[in-house]
C-alpha cells in the first residue's frame, strides 16, 4: 500500500496536518503541514469544510512533508 493510500484511509479532516516541524520564519506558511499561521492558530475553531479545503490545498503543494 502506498503512503498517500494510507494517509487518505487513515485521516480524517478533523486531523491536524501537524507534523511537529513547524517553522513560519521566514515566511507566513509552516514548512512542516503547509498551513498558514492563522490556519494552525484557528484550526480547532475551524469547520469541517474548511479543514477539507485546507487539507485539499496543503496536499496539492505537496504537504504535509513526513520525515521517512
């Protein structure tokens, strides 16, 4: 089984994209989940289809970046 069938079985969009590297200094998108600052400040305020549109965007630039 690939990763990313594994990953699209196993989360939800409830699920942070977190993957404890987070870094927003040089700019304002995380280069561990992709997320913008906000996104990851609000994220548990968020809906689920705004989640679902995150998680849509972060994985079409090629986040989240799992160590592996």
């Amino acid at each position: 089984m690939t990763q990313e069938a594994d990953d699209n079985r196993s989360l939800t969009p409830s699920d942070s994209p977190c993957v404890a590297v987070c870094s927003t200094l040089y700019d304002d998108i995380c280069r561990g989940c992709g997320r913008t600052a906000m996104e990851v400040a609000n994220w548990v305020f968020l809906s689920e289809d705004e989640k679902r549109a995150v998680w849509a965007r972060i994985k079409a630039q090629g986040y989240p970046k799992r160590k592996g």
